[in-house]
C-alpha cells in the first residue's frame, strides 16, 4: 500500500537530481543526494517493517514469570 508513492516520490527527486549530473560544480551534490535517496528508500521499504515486524513478534510472546 505505501510502496507506491514511496516509490514514485523518490523516483521524482532522483530524476531532479540526475539532471545536475553533468555540472561539475554540484556533481558531488547529486552523486551523494542520489545515493541518499536510493538508502533511504530501502531502509523505509524494507528494514523499518521487518524491524516493526520483529517488535511486534517479541511482544507478541508470552513471558515465563515465576
């Protein structure tokens, strides 16, 4: 369900930032916005719901009291 704008917001600022590529002032700029872009991508598609999902796992497990 949220893959879909995730993607496509973070398509839009990519393909913003691909078109400063070839300057070579404010390369270093796009390069890093690029792969900034791209991590937090897949730390928000991927690593916070498998997180959540481990979390949400622990909790779920009844605690041995003596």
């Amino acid at each position: 369900m949220r893959l879909k704008p995730i993607l496509l917001t973070a398509l839009a600022a990519m393909i913003g930032a691909a078109t400063i590529l070839l300057d070579p002032i404010f390369q270093g700029l796009a390069i890093s916005l690029l792969f900034g872009l791209a991590s937090s991508t897949l730390l928000t598609v991927l690593v916070i719901p498998a997180i959540y999902i481990a979390f949400r796992e622990l909790s779920s497990q009844p605690s041995s009291s003596k």
